[in-house]
C-alpha cells in the first residue's frame, strides 16, 4: 500500500517542510562528527583520560542506537510533528547544557539528552517528508537529504577544527543554537499536523525490549573494538541481545498493536533493501575508519592534507544522490539501485589492490567511486523502505533507515576494523611491534587493507545478488506498492 502524500496549501509549502527536516538532519549529523575532533582537547580540559572522554561520543552513539525504533513508532501512535519539534527544542537546549557543562561526566549526561533530542529528528524526518511529497517525487527529496548528510559529515571536522583553534571547546556546542532556534520554529510552523491513525497504542513493553537489545548489541560491538571477540564482556553482551531478540519476537507476536509488526518483512523488497542497506554502512564505515590509517601511516599526509583528500567520498555522494533521486522518480527505483551496488563492489574490489606509494590523484580515483555508487543507491534505496511500510508505519520505516545506517556503522568499525588488525599480525609474521597495528611495517598493512576490502567487495557482491534476486521474484514483481518498477 503506497503512503499518501499529505495535503498542502500551495507548492512551496512541501519544500518548507523538506528545508525544516534538511536542518534537523544536518544539524543531528554535524554534532554527531564535530566532537570527534575535540576528544583530544577534552582530555586535555577536564584532566581525565581518553577511555573516559570518549563516553561523550558514545554515548550519543548509543542512544540513538537504542531508541531509534521506538521512537519511531511513537510517532506514528502519537502524531510526528509534536514529537519532531520536541526534539528539535530538546536538541537545542541540550546543546547549552553541553557547552555549559562543568566537568566531564555532566557534559557526558548532557550529551544523552542531546541524542534523545537527535533521535527524535533523525527517525522521523524520512517519515514526515514522505508524507508530505507525492510519490513521484519522493526520490528528490531524499536525495537532498543524502547530501544533507553527506555535508555534516564534511564540515562537522572541519568546523570543529576552525572553532577549537579560534575558541574555547564550548563553543562547538553553542554553534548549534541559531540553527536549532530556527529549526525549532520551522518545524512548528511548516510541519503538518498529521493525526495518526485510529485505534493505535504504544507497546512499551516491546520498545524496551527491543531498545535493550539494541543497545547490548551496539555496546557490544563498541567494546569489541577495543577488545577481542571472544571477550567475556564481549559474548555477554552479544548474548543477552540475541536473547533479548527472541524476547522481543514473542511479545510482539502476543501483542494486539506491536510496536513492529513482523509481518512487514514478509514484504521481500522491504527486507531486502534494509539488508542490502546495512551492508552498505558496514563497508563505508570500515572504508572511514580505516583510510586514515593508511593516508596518515603508510602515504604520510598531514592531518589537514587527509582531512581534505577524505572529504572526496562525501561530497560525491552528496551530489549523485539528489540526481539518483530524480532519476528514480522518473524510471523507477530498481536498476538504479543495483547500479550503485554494482558501483560499490567493484570500487572496493579495485580498493583491494592498494599499494605503498599511492599518489593523492590516485587515491581520489578510488575514494570518489565509493561515494558516487552510495549516492546512486542510497537515495533509491530509502524509497523503497518508506514506499513498503503502511501510513501507519512509517515512522518505524523511517527508525528503520536511521538504525540501519547507526548498525551498519557500529558493526562494520568492529567487525571489519578486528579483520584488518588479524590480517596485519598475519603478515607480520604473527608478532605486532609494541606499539600494535599501527606500528607495523606499512607492506603488512597496505596487504592487510587489500584482504578487508577484499572482503567488504564480496559482501557487496553478495547484496547485490540479493538486490537482483528481490527485483527478478515473481511476488516482487507483482507488489504494487512501489510504482514503476
């Protein structure tokens, strides 16, 4: 059943409703990147250590991760504007506290409440922009937001770099006060009220379920990365989410209104697409989290030199994906979302053969084709989910795109990132120096590179086989909830 497009007064109005949500978003994705950069100088500030600090990005991280679906799902029982403009002045004033914080474990407690705020824009934008464009032109405007996206991820280091050597720490808090001011106020005049559908009820019990695994798993992933696999704390946590899961599928099953409801992924092409969606964060964020330890250690850039060369992905990306949007309107979401998978596992195949002494125009000729193939898929891809889910679900199907993309990220840093730091031990001969991974010679790095995204080329592959095997089944074929397919 395709969403309906809500009803508005005149033409510009859809677009103000696409300007209030491009804020929120860019606003979310800024403050999610901008403090990364200032980890070091808080260390500093507060006299504390690293493992603590680092609390005040993944704590932000966490958040989101354990209420992006319950969230969600609120607003489709409760009604998305009055929640969004609720996180909108949530965020805002969070950001005050956090640039007023006194000490480390405050601005900790503040940034949760800065990502409940960020939770509440981030997994019910797609939902709201969804009702409020027509269908043919659905593609567009989440394309816009893909490069909505793609520039916080861009400016938020460097913004964050130019206030931190201008200003006091504070301030890349207090950065977000005009625009969330006027987020705030956009959100409150343009956004359409919506009354949810009737006879809806809010499943408390399974969002806390759902949000525990969630965070066990998350959690756990995030301490893999710091420790092995195999760490008891490590299992624990994989395990109680796993457990939590089963859980989770036997209360919604005994649920009258389920917060999600199971059925849905019957829809092949919604389950295929979150799938395929999910792997594509696992491999860019791998591609992020490892590039800078190759440019920096093995090609010796400055720290300003990768900054710049790394933002090539990005700006790809943001703009593909408005012209992939469009052109989904008009053709239809199938071959343009296989096209970009193509794109990407073929690009970190020819990624897979990394050398020593790679120059900058060489690199860039590998970086770019990662970002243009996320922004011929991403944009399509997004339609596809928000098109699968009921009107009443799509606020789940809008929590759906942003716990996929949080997921996705948190699993491919863990999981690839513990790959690469195996294969570079394997070709040092089974002994790291003592300085670990990084300390290794740059041959065994540049080969442990190859192998990861050898690997991340093959899982690729493998979403792109799923991809083409959901367009060619016959139940596919004869769903009529996307439109020109």
């Amino acid at each position: 059943m395709e969403p309906q497009a809500v009803e508005v007064d005149h033409f510009q109005q859809k677009w103000w409703v696409f300007g209030t949500v491009a804020a929120g978003v860019l606003l979310a994705t800024i403050d999610g990147s901008i403090v990364n950069i200032a980890l070091p100088t808080l260390v500093g500030e507060f006299a504390t250590t690293f493992a603590v600090v680092q609390w005040v990005a993944l704590g932000y991280l966490l958040t989101l991760a354990a209420l992006s679906l319950g969230v969600g799902r609120l607003g489709d029982v409760v009604g998305k504007k009055r929640i969004y403009v609720v996180g909108m002045a949530a965020f805002t004033v969070a950001s005050i506290l956090c640039g007023l914080a006194p000490g480390v474990e405050w601005l900790i407690a503040f940034r949760v409440i800065q990502a409940v705020g960020a939770t509440m824009i981030l997994s019910l934008g797609a939902a709201i922009l969804t009702e409020a464009f027509p269908f043919k032109e659905r593609g567009r405007a989440l394309g816009w937001i893909g490069t909505a996206v793609s520039l916080g991820v861009v400016t938020g280091p460097v913004v964050g770099g130019i206030l931190l050597s201008s200003f006091s720490w504070r301030s890349i808090f207090w950065v977000n006060l005009p625009v969330g001011i006027a987020g705030t106020l956009l959100a409150w005049r343009h956004v359409p009220e919506t009354p949810p559908h009737p006879g809806q009820r809010f499943d408390l019990r399974g969002a806390m379920v759902l949000g525990g695994a969630l965070l066990s798993f998350a959690l756990g992933l995030t301490v893999a990365q710091s420790r092995r696999f195999n760490d008891p704390l490590v299992v624990g946590l994989l395990g109680v989410s796993m457990l939590a899961i089963l859980v989770f599928i036997r209360v919604e099953r005994r649920h009258p209104h389920p917060m999600i409801d199971l059925s849905l992924f019957s829809n092949r092409r919604l389950t295929a697409s979150v799938a395929t969606g999910f792997v594509t964060f696992v491999t860019v964020s791998a591609f992020f989290l490892l590039m800078p330890f190759y440019l920096e250690g093995v090609l010796g850039l400055s720290t300003r030199e990768m900054g710049l060369v790394m933002a090539a992905g990005p700006l790809a990306l943001g703009i593909v994906a408005p012209i992939a949007g469009n052109l989904s309107d008009r053709v239809g979401v199938r071959g343009i979302t296989l096209t970009g998978l193509v794109v990407l596992t073929l690009a970190y195949l020819r990624l897979s053969g990394l050398s020593q002494n790679l120059s900058i125009p060489g690199y860039l000729a590998l970086a770019i084709p990662i970002g243009i193939g996320m922004g011929i898929f991403q944009s399509p891809n997004n339609v596809t989910i928000m098109s699968s889910v009921p009107p009443q679900y799509l606020g789940i199907g809008s929590g759906l795109l942003n716990i996929t993309r949080l997921l996705g990220q948190i699993t491919g840093a863990a999981a690839l990132g513990t790959l690469w730091a195996a294969r570079v031990r394997f070709y040092a001969g089974g002994a790291l120096p003592p300085g670990g991974v990084t300390s290794a010679s740059p041959a065994a790095q540049v080969a442990g590179l190859g192998d990861t995204f050898l690997v991340a080329g093959c899982l690729l592959a493998l979403a792109t086989l799923i991809g083409w095997w959901t367009t060619r089944s016959p139940r596919s074929s004869a769903s009529n909830d996307l439109r020109r397919q």
